[in-house]
C-alpha cells in the first residue's frame, strides 16, 4: 500500500496526505481535495472516512474531475451530517447498573 496515494481517488501525490496528526496541506490536483482543510472534520479521523467516502461519490459524479472550492461546503456538510453511530449496547441502557 502506496501511503502517497490519494485516499480519496488514489492519485499519486509524491508526499503521505496526513503523516499521523500532521496535515499535507496539499490539494489533490485530481479530486480537489485539500488535506487539512477539507478533510479536517473536526479532528475526527472516523468523519474524515466519511468525508473520503462521500468525496469520492462526488468525484465519481462529477466524471472523475477537479473538484473546486466552491462545491467543498456541500460534500463536507453532507458528509459530516451522515451520522452513522452504532446502536448502543444493552448494558448502555440498562438503567439497574
Ligand atoms: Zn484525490
């Protein structure tokens, strides 16, 4: 696994998109992404899946284009509103314990 590729479209950006906490900052000049601003969800590197997935949907929509900055807010809005929780546990809401 080549950990310079695009995690959103699997170009080949020369550096890792995030080196553990640290942000390239760069934009990938195939999906428009930026890492570190787009992606950043809030910190959540669970939302940043999310956001990857919906990213590439766009991507995928779009005819594999450049994705500009004035379509970010609308994948990023959705992306972050997809709340996906799991179901909590029983012992979660079993109110005895
Ligand atoms: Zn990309």
């Amino acid at each position: 696994m080549n950990e310079n590729l695009c995690p959103v479209c699997g170009y080949d950006l020369g550096v890792p998109a995030w080196k553990g906490l640290s942000p390239s900052d760069k934009i990938c000049p195939s999906c428009g992404i930026q890492f570190g601003y787009a992606d950043f969800a809030g910190g959540s590197i669970e939302k940043r899946k999310e956001l990857y997935r919906f990213w590439r949907e766009a991507w995928i929509a779009s005819g594999k284009t450049f994705i500009p900055k004035t379509q970010w807010k609308a994948i990023i809005s959705r992306a972050l509103s997809n709340t996906t929780c799991p179901p909590p546990d029983a012992k979660d809401i079993n109110t005895n314990n």
